[in-house]
C-alpha cells in the first residue's frame, strides 16, 4: 500500500473533500499492541506518520465499501 503524506489523492472514488480541509478533528483510538505495531511498520516504510497512514487506511476502507454499494445497485 502506498501512503502519502498528509494531501494524500482527494480524487478517491466516494470520498469528497473541500478544496480546502484540514485535519481537525480529533478521535481517540484504542487497538491491539500488534496492530499498532502493523500500522506503525507501514507508516515508517512509507516514510509519513502513523496518524497519516490510519488517515489512508479509512479513506481507502470508505472507498472501496461506497464503490462495492454503487456496483450492487
């Protein structure tokens, strides 16, 4: 998975963006040590932050499951 950092590509199928937004809002998130091993691992592969890759990762999730639901119509 390629990561990008911090403007990522808001051409996403499903995901929308103002042509300016920045990250503002705040979520706290408990996971398993082994995953925040995972995620940190890819993060520093892709050479960005752990919050940018998890940022990724939902978008990508929203993406894929908007674009599964618009194939299914």
């Amino acid at each position: 998975m390629q990561i990008t950092n911090r403007t990522g590509d808001w051409r996403r199928r499903g995901v929308e963006k103002r042509d300016y937004e920045t990250k503002s809002r705040r979520l706290f998130m408990a996971m398993r040590p082994s995953l925040h091993d995972s995620v940190k691992q890819l993060a520093a592969e892709n050479g960005v932050s752990v919050n940018d890759t998890i940022h990724q990762i939902l978008e990508d999730y929203i993406a894929y499951w908007r674009e599964r639901g618009e194939s299914e119509r």
